[in-house]
C-alpha cells in the first residue's frame, strides 16, 4: 500500500514474509519496514520520477506486494500491476535459468505510448518505471543505476534494524490470540 507524501499516523510497521517456491532464492524471506524506511523509499521513488521525467514509478517485493508509489497512480490498477510485474521477473528468471544465467535484472518493454523499465534491486526487490517520450530508455537505465543504490543502502538498514531487533535491541513482543481478539473489539 503506497501513501502520497506521508505515512499515515497510524501506520507503524509493514510486514512482508517470504513465499515459497520460484521466490524461495531471494535471500531474505522476512522484513519489518517501518515509517523511516518507507518514507526513504518513497524520497527516493519521488527523485527517480523527476529525474528521469517518468509518468510513475513503483517499488514491488519479489512476491508481488506494492510497497510504494510515486507518480500518477490514479490511472493504474496497482494490485495488477505488483502481481504481474513479480510475476514478469519471476517468468524470465526461468528463462534466464534455462540458458544458464542467474537472473535477468532489467527488463525493458517498449509499447505504443508508455514504455515499462522492470529492474531487481538487491535480490529483492522490483523497480518499475513507466515512461512516455518525454523521457528515453537512456535516461531511466542512468537514473534507475543511482536509484537503485539508494533503494539497497535501505533496504540494508532494514535488515540491521531487525538484525538488532533480533538481538533484543528493541524486540517487538509476540502477540497473543487474546491480544489479537481484543485489537477487533
């Protein structure tokens, strides 16, 4: 769920788990991104749509869940577009697998108006960009490059902050079935 300039007050964490299967190889299977790593996401989808003059860009988990969103969304069915994008990276993974490579880590599809740059940052992650001709494939190659060096520096602090919370460095308590019932109370 992407939010436009701000978390919301109520959100406190996002937790996404890993999946079974053609996903199993990404690395990390589960994650705690909390309202300071969202919002840096967000910092940086916002630069890479100015700087490379896209119509949107998405940030998606190997799973297929939109994680954030920058650009002009209203248009898209967003759920659609994570699931197929993962889905997208997912398929030509096993071709890559076939011809013996590991992972093709740029996807690139051209249509009449809209073009669509599909990228896997740090294993994890998928990065769409759509962009009409006020931009070039050039341009989004270049701007996505530093993007995604920002969108892997966060998603490694993600991971030392639940390393440390792992390590007891404020651990979130298990929930209980009773605190679970008395949260739709």
């Amino acid at each position: 769920m992407a939010f436009p300039l701000a978390a919301p007050p109520f959100l406190d964490i996002f937790s996404f788990s890993d999946c079974c299967g053609i996903f199993a190889a990404m690395g990390q299977g589960h994650f705690i991104l909390h309202v300071k790593e969202f919002n840096e996401f967000q910092s940086v989808l916002k630069k890479l749509l100015a700087d490379s003059y896209a119509k949107v860009v998405f940030l998606v988990d190997k799973n297929g869940s939109l994680l954030s969103s920058a650009g002009e969304t209203a248009d898209f069915d967003t759920t659609s577009l994570a699931s197929l994008a993962a889905g997208n990276i997912a398929a030509t993974g096993g071709l890559a697998t076939l011809i013996g490579e590991k992972e093709f880590s740029i996807l690139f599809h051209e249509g009449e108006r809209d073009n669509m740059h599909l990228s896997v940052v740090a294993n994890r992650l998928i990065l769409v960009v759509i962009f009409d001709q006020r931009s070039s494939v050039g341009l989004v190659r270049l701007r996505v490059r530093r993007a995604s060096e920002n969108l892997a520096r966060v998603l490694k602090a993600v991971d030392e902050t639940a390393h440390g919370e792992e390590e007891g460095e404020g651990l979130i308590e298990e929930l209980t079935e009773a605190d679970i019932e008395t949260l739709f109370k």
